[in-house]
C-alpha cells in the first residue's frame, strides 16, 4: 500500500534524451497504466521506478520515501517482467518463495504465503514443477504469484501478456484486473496494446518519444485526447484527421472540398486559423448531407463494419458502422458527425484546442 | 548473421543443383516411407569415402597405438628390443605393487585437484567480471584469451624466466626478500610451480567456457532475484552457480583429463618430474619409464592404467549431462 510519485524524472544514455521530464503522482492503490508505441520510454520509466536503472535527474517518491539512490531490494516492489524472468533451476514453490526466505520470513508463513497465491491463480497443482515443464500461460501465472506473495508496496508489470497468444491475452488480462480490485496493490503497468490499457488502468499516461502526453482516465483519454498522438493512438480503427480552417466568423471548420462544419461553440479569436480536424471512424453514420465518399473497401468484423472511403479531395475517410455491411466497394456514401464529436488540433503543434 | 546467411545461401544452392550434376538427390517418396524426403545417395561408395579421411586418423593415432601399448603391456622385452615374453599381468602387478607408482599417483592426485580448482576458480572470477559492466572488457576477453594459444613449452620457458631463482624476475625477488626460494632443489616450491604454470593454460579455455555461459543467463532473471532481496553474493550462489553447472562440469572432466594428459609438455620444460620426483605425475612417468628407462612393458601396462582413467572420466561425463546436470 504507497503511493508512488514521479517528480520531472529524466534519463538520457549518453547524449540521448530517452525520458524528458515526466511527472505524475499515483494513488494509493491505483492501477497506472503506461502507454505508447515501442521504444518511447515505458520500459526505461518502469525501470527506474524498480531501481534497475539509474535515474539521471528529478525524484521518485514510493509511499513518501524518496527512493532514488536505493536498491531494488529496498524498494518494497515487485515487478512482473515480459519473458517472466523465473528461475529456471527452481521448482514452482521455490521461484514464489525465494523472494520470502531472503527476507527471512519463517518456514510455515512462506508456506501458508504461497499456497494462497496458488489457490488463487490455480497453481496447485503445478508446485513441484519446473518453469521448464510448464506453458507460457503457467510461467506467467508463476510470475503473478511471485510478486503477490512478496506483498509489495506496488507491482510494477513490463508486457507481462505480450508473450502470450491473443485468447489467453484476454483471459490473463481480466484476471490481472480482478486480482488488482481484490489486494488493491497500487500497480504500474506498461503496454504498448490500448485494449490493454483501456480495460485495466484507473487511469493511463501516454507516452512519446519520452514525454507524457497526457494523463487522464481511460474515458478521458478516448473523449478528449489531449493531442494528434493521442487521438491517433487510442481507438481502432485510428481517428480520421483532415486539415481544415475555421472560418471568418469562428463559428465553422472550412474543409479543402467545400464543406463547412458548424463548431457546437464558436470561436471567434480564432477565425482564420488553421486547424486539424479529427472525427472517430465510429461517430461518422451514415445522413443526407455531409461527407460524400467512394467506397474503396468494406470490412465486415461481424458485430460492426469498417468501411474505407475516400473523399473528392483524396484524403481517406474511415467509417465504423454497427451491424453488416449494407453498401459495396464503388457505392457512394454520405455521412456526417454529430456536432459535438468533433476534435480540434492546432495545425502547427497537434494539441487539441479546449472548448 | 552473414555468416549463416551465407551458409544457408550454399547450402539452398547445393540442393537447388540439377541431379545429374550432384551426387546427392532427394529421395522420391514410395509406397513404402510416403512421406520420406531424406537426402540419399546415388553412389554407395561414397559415404565410405567421405568417412575414411576420418577412420584411418583414428586407426593410425588411436586404435594402433592403443592395441600396441596393450599388447606390450602384457609382455617382457630383453634390453635390445630382439625378444618378448607373454608374461600375463605381471607388468601390472610389478607396476601396482610399486611404492614409487603409488607415490607419484599421490602427486598426480594432488597435481590434478589443484590445477582444475585452481583453473577454475580464476577463470570463473575472471569471467563473472568480465560479464559486468567494466571499461576495457573487450580488451581484457582478448587478452585472457590468449594463453590458450601458446605452447605447452613455450609457455614453461616463460614461466621459468620469472621464476628462475638466478635469472627469474620474480624469483629474484623472493631471494632478495630473504625467501628460500629455489625449486630445483625444493620439491614442495616445484610443485607449486607447475601447478601455477599449468593451470594458468587452462584459465583462458575455462574462461571462455565460464563466459559464453555467463551470458547465456538473462539478465531479467538476476533482476528479479535482485528485486526479489538477493545482494551480488547470494544472487551468484543462488542463481548463477546452479545455472553455470552444466559448464560447470563439462569444465571439471575436462580439466582433469587436461591435467592427468595434456601437462607433459609443461612438466617436462619446468623440471623434468624433479627434483627427486615430487613433481613426476603419471604421464610423465610413463615417458620416463618408457623412453629413458627402456622399460617398455612397465610403461605399457601404466598407458593401459591410464587409458582406463581417462575413459572412466569420459563416460562419467557423458552420463551426467545426459542427466542430472540439465535442468532447463
Ligand atoms: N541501455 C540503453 N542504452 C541506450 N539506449 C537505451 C537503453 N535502453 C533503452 N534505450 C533507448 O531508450 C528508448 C526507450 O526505450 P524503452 O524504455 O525500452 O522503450 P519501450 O519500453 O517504450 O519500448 C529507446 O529509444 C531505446 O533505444
Ligand atoms: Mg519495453
């Protein structure tokens, strides 16, 4: 039970800058997720959290104690990594219990320790086992356990399901979060996978190239992302983004075909201004005026279809319809956004403009 | 990588050749095996040929010495080499009832034991420092590398020239140092010597050995122990010592059969199995008996003694990493 605070922490390898300044205060017992695209930070940030790698300036705080020139040992966490990182010599019982006889905790209360995290992610029967003799599934069950009979102040997690196949990916993902509701451990989780993320974290920190850019709850993130990278990043199929124009009088986003979208408020200081446009593939429905689009392909998922069009100008156009599909590639197509599911972006910086 | 791209780029362009022009062609599949694919080969006489380079190494370096070394092991020869008894184990007994065998098995023993400990421990603290982070640990692999690939003899004459009592850098030393150091006439100091002499060959092959499978080990896995409580000692005892112990033990056998057979040469520049013979393991004394004393079937029936050591240690270490030292 900590909270765990992250005070402008950067890292560079040499010259390179990998973390630039990021700063972030988790709950106690909060689910944290970290979020972004490979090679942007996550990992790096985890691990200084862990006390695994160098922190090369700013502070990190772990239930109030500023931890950044402790060991990984004193540190009061445990961490969950990609490949499980078991012992590969040890049995099952012996991997969860490592961690407990170093700290010198009596014989029976390790025993008592383990076989309640066995009970609970159903390894029973698997204690007298090599990591060898067990499936991917099982080594990263194993792994669980080994951070939850420590009883740390946070669990730290690097992509434990991303060894995993995509059915088994869903199942360990709802058992992490309902083991997560049950000890209320506060917990870091990095992944580069937004249903991941949408599904586990109370609130997620997206991630590039170093710096957050922005911090919110997953409902959050999805209505109101906070830039093009974070709009882009979160939903599937990605947000459609068309460059447009507001108009003279603030009141409108003037697109390159023609059209002009009325602004739910207007914005009158910015008339004139050049702006990105951004519209969910999933708000766009089908109308009698709006966007005319070529059907260039249609993607029937089952329970929803993914049509990919193309305006008159060229730029493609997304479109997430419920149901099966009721058009063809070569049909045309008019549809139209609600007035409040636009997303405006400064042209030049990608950050969304409020209001 | 370029390495197996290349392979694999020959190897393709080897089976992609037209059949008549290889020997080899892929076995259509029959009736009988329908799923069989294997390479086969169009003329019998081939893989005989392709063996035979192999075999007669093996008969003329091997088979023959050894049948001649038994052979004689159970015969007595007069001085000039004209004549021989069949005398049954005589040879062995004579041998095994020896005082002066039974001695130098004692030096070969402690001569053996000393240098593969001693062997490994180094290279294995050498190695585990090598694997951390340390500048230069490039420049360092290289340099420990390289006694491996000098000369038994070689590297005895550089061994003397520091240890020498009159012209040795280091032996100097101790003399100035007012230690009695001299080990043409100290037995104990001589053997000391060619244990450090010996062992420090097989540092650089056991280093190697230590290292490939230092870093066979993830370094995930040292992290979580790491973060799981263990400091650096504990974190070697408990996982990176069981996890070497496959090397571990290849490294052992081989390291005795390098010290029971392979130190000859070094023994022999150093001190010739003196002074007395405290430094006279067994090989050296079956050069002695044999060569020097001409006495061919004492020293026949001590070969035979050894070849039976040595494939004892072999077949000890097959069966043990079939077995018991694999845990992945
Ligand atoms: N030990 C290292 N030395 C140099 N650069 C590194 C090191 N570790 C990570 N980096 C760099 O830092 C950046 C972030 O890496 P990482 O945290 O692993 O990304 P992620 O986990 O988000 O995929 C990458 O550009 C990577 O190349
Ligand atoms: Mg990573």
């Amino acid at each position: 039970m900590a909270t765990v605070e992250i005070r402008n922490v950067r890292k560079s390898y040499g010259p390179v800058e990998a973390i630039k300044g990021i700063d972030i205060a988790i709950q106690d017992g909060e689910f944290l997720v970290l979020l972004g695209p490979s090679g942007c930070g996550k990992s790096t940030l985890l691990r200084m959290v862990a006390g695994l790698e160098g922190i090369t300036g700013g502070e990190i705080a772990i239930g109030g104690r500023v931890v950044n020139h402790l060991d990984p040992k004193d540190r009061d966490i445990a961490m969950v990594f990609q490949n499980y990182a078991l012992y590969p010599h040890m049995t099952v019982f012996d991997n969860m219990a490592y961690g407990l006889k170093i700290r010198g905790i009596p014989k029976a209360e390790i025993r008592a320790r383990v076989d309640r995290a066995a009970e609970i992610l159903e390894l029973g029967r698997f204690l007298d086992r090599r990591p060898s003799q067990l499936s991917g599934g099982q080594r990263q069950r194993v792994a669980m356990g080994r951070a939850i009979v420590r009883e740390p102040a946070a669990f730290l997690f690097d992509e434990p399901l991303s060894n995993l196949d995509a059915k088994l990916r869903t199942q360990m993902r709802v058992e992490i979060k309902r083991l997560q509701d049950r000890l209320g451990i506060t917990s870091l989780y990095v992944t580069h996978d937004q249903v991941e993320a949408m599904t586990l974290a109370d609130r997620i920190l997206v991630m590039n190239h170093g710096v957050a850019e922005q911090i919110g709850t997953p409902l959050e993130v999805y209505q109101r992302p906070a830039s093009l990278f974070v709009a882009g990043f979160i939903g599937s199929p990605p947000m459609n983004v068309l460059d447009g124009r507001i108009d003279d009088r603030g009141g409108a986003v003037l697109l390159p075909g023609g059209q002009s979208l009325p602004l739910p408020q207007p914005r009158p200081t910015e008339a004139g201004r050049p702006v990105k446009l951004g519209i969910r593939p999933e708000h766009l429905a089908v109308a009698d005026a709006g966007f005319v689009i070529e059907v260039e392909l249609v993607e029937a998922l089952g329970a929803d279809t993914v049509v990919y069009g193309r305006l008159p100008g060229g730029e493609a156009l997304l479109v997430r319809m419920a149901g099966l599909p009721s058009c063809r590639s070569g049909d045309r197509l008019t549809v139209s956004p609600p007035a409040d599911a636009l997303h405006l972006f400064d042209a030049v910086t990608g950050r969304r403009l409020e209001g | 990588m370029r390495g197996v791209a290349l392979l694999d780029k020959r190897r393709r362009g080897f089976l992609f050749n037209p059949p008549h022009a290889s020997p080899l062609r892929h076995a259509q599949p029959t009736k009988d095996h329908p799923l069989q694919r294997r390479v086969t080969f169009d003329n019998r006489l081939l893989p005989y040929l392709l063996l035979a380079p192999q075999v007669a190494v093996t008969l003329v370096f091997f088979i023959w010495p050894a049948a001649q070394a038994i052979w004689q092991s159970v015969h007595l020869q007069d001085a000039f080499g004209i004549r021989s008894e069949f005398v049954w184990f005589e040879n062995f007994t004579h041998v095994l009832s020896d005082p002066n065998y039974l001695d130098t098995l004692k030096v070969t023993i402690v001569f053996s034991v000393a240098v593969t400990v001693l062997a490994m421990g180094v290279a294995l603290l050498l190695a585990v420092l090598a694997d951390s982070k340390i500048k230069g640990a490039r420049a360092y692999k290289t340099l420990l590398i390289w006694p491996y690939a000098l000369a038994p003899a070689v590297a005895a004459v550089l061994w003397m020239f520091i240890f020498n009592p009159d012209i040795g850098s280091f032996g100097r030393a101790l003399r100035a140092l007012g230690y009695d150091w001299d080990y043409r006439l100290n037995g104990g100091q001589a053997l000391v010597m060619v244990i450090m002499a010996a062992s420090w060959k097989q540092v650089s092959y056991n280093f190697i050995f230590f290292l490939a499978g230092l870093q066979a080990i993830p370094r995930s896995v040292m992290e979580a122990a790491s973060i799981d409580g263990a400091g650096p000692v504990r974190r070697f005892w408990t996982i990176t010592f069981p996890l070497l112990s496959p090397t571990t033990f290849f490294l052992l056998v081989v390291d005795m059969v390098y010290a029971f057979f392979e130190t000859f040469g070094t023994i022999h520049a150093l001190t010739q199995g003196g002074p007395g013979k405290a430094t006279e393991t067994l090989i050296f004394r079956v050069y002695q008996d044999g060569v020097v004393n001409n006495d061919l079937g004492g020293s026949s029936a001590q070969s035979v003694i050894l070849m039976v050591i040595v494939i004892a240690l072999t077949a000890v270490q097959f069966r043990f990493v079939e077995r018991k030292v694999h845990y992945a």
